[in-house]
C-alpha cells in the first residue's frame, strides 16, 4: 500500500487538531514536501527521529514508513514542556493513535540511546532539532557517533539555512543572529536557538569526519510557516534588550547584540505590512 500523505488525514492524527489550524497545517505541509517529495524516505524503512519534540514530523516519518516500518523517536526534553499541551500529552494521543504500533517515542540522550541500542536504523533524520543543542560540541559529539554508519546507513538533516531568497526572510536570518550571540554568553539558556550552526559548518563538521554530503538544495519554505514571525517577534520585545543588558559581559558584546537587533528593526520597517510581511528563511535540505 502507497503512503498516505494526505495532510488533513495527517492532522486529524494531531492533538486537538481543530485548535492548531492554520499554524499546524502549514508545518505539516512543510515536512511532508522534504520527506516525501526530496529525501523519499521508502515504505519499510526503520528511521531514527532526533528531537522530535511534539511528533510534527513523527506523523509524516511514520507515514512514510508505513505499517512495515518504525520510527524510533528520541527525545531528552522534559515532557511537561510546551503549551497548551505538553510534548508528553501530545506523544502519548500520537501513540495512542492509528500510527501509535509503528512510533516508539523514547526519552533519552540521543547519545545515549545510540550506546545501548544494537538496532542498525536505515536512515537518521535530524529536522530543525541541531539549534537546540546546548553547544556545537554537542553536535559533533552526535556527528563523531553517526559519522562511521554502524547505526544508520544514512544521514538526512533540515535545518534553517542561515539564507535568504527573498527581502521578506532577511528579518528571520537577523533575529537568529541576534538570539545566537545572546544565547552564546547565557550558559543557562533553555531558548530555542543556543547553537545556530550554518550549513558551511555543519557539513565541514562531517567532512572532518570523512562522510561527504550526497545532495544538497535549500528549500524555500511555504507561506504561512510562522516560525520567522515568531523568533523576530520575540527578539523585537523589550525582555530581549533586557536580557542582553544582563547576560553581556561589557559593552561592546552589548553593542554587537543590539546592533542586530536595531539592523532587525529597520528590515523589518522595510517590509510591505510589516511584522506581517516577515517569511521564514530558507531551510537547508541534505543527505549524507
């Protein structure tokens, strides 16, 4: 039987799905193009999810792989994070659904899932989850654990792409900025971006590694995915201002971060409508 991708069939698969339209579908629709339509993850496949969080590309991995295929979903986030439901509420309605016998959602180091799983996954997926790493020695420890391909024979990231297409996505890029140099002096930081690593780095990070990327391409995300809208929206917020006032060491690293912010300020003054005008940047797209 073919993969079902239909995304209204998917979203009646969320938690309280009536409540999360728009905003969900248009991340749905998103995950769908990259596994179904660029990567082509096939029927059958065991996959290993990092950092699925509340299962948004859980359902569409577990699509994918159909009713012969697992996804292993693994996850040290705390699951009474997130509002209004938690990431535990909303893995524990995915699990007990139609997909529920072919996810396992595992709280877990993803480091230390791999040391104690003998399971050889055919693909890794990694989807927007490598920011919230604590640090970029975080990631190359997980890279170091992939590189030799025992767990899995292949590797397959998305993430932003520090890029803009269009003038519309350059206020995201400038808020990531901002956020990355803040976070980077607050070593507590629970925010969403804490180690905002490039494409450049990321695939040097492998190649040191001696695993080349197999293709590559930058995706332009659709209208109506939010996440521009917010980081931008959070960095414009006085909190920010004070938060780097308190987190700043001196006043040039003060400098640095609120010049960002004011260079934020004015593309975003620059746009058509506005906050309203902001899109996503591009996303970086790669197997390796």
């Amino acid at each position: 039987m073919a993969p079902n991708f239909d995304v209204d069939h998917l979203m009646s698969l969320y938690i309280d799905p009536d409540k999360q339209l728009p905003v969900a579908e248009t991340q749905c629709l998103h995950r769908v193009h990259i596994i179904r339509d660029i990567w082509t993850i096939p029927a059958g496949s065991k996959v290993l999810e990092i950092g699925p969080g509340q299962g948004d590309c859980t359902l569409v991995l577990a699509a994918a792989v159909g009713e012969q295929g697992h996804v292993d979903a693994v996850d040290p986030c705390d699951l009474d994070y997130g509002s209004p439901w938690t990431v535990g509420q909303a893995q524990a309605h995915i699990a007990a659904g139609p997909f529920g016998p072919r996810i396992s959602f595992i709280q877990a180091d993803p480091l230390s899932h791999l040391a104690s799983t003998s399971t050889v996954y055919d693909y890794v997926v990694l989807f927007h989850c490598l920011w919230y790493f604590d640090s970029p020695a975080r990631i190359a420890a997980l890279f170091a654990v992939l590189a030799p391909k025992t767990h899995a024979k292949n590797i397959l990231v998305a993430e932003w792409a520090l890029e803009a297409e269009l003038p519309a996505q350059v206020p995201h890029v400038l808020a990531t900025l901002a956020r990355a140099n803040l976070e980077a002096r607050n070593p507590a930081s629970e925010a969403n971006i804490r180690s905002a690593a490039s494409p450049a780095w990321l695939k040097g990070c492998f190649e040191g590694l001696g695993v080349g990327v197999k293709r590559e391409e930058t995706v332009l995300p659709p209208e109506g995915l939010l996440d521009g809208i917010w980081e931008v929206g959070a960095v414009l917020k006085e909190e920010f201002v004070g938060d780097v006032r308190r987190c700043c060491g001196d006043e040039r690293q003060e400098l640095a971060v609120l010049g960002i912010r004011d260079a934020l300020v004015a593309a975003v003054k620059g746009l058509e409508g506005g906050m309203k005008g902001v899109r996503s940047m591009q996303v970086w797209v790669a197997e390796f």
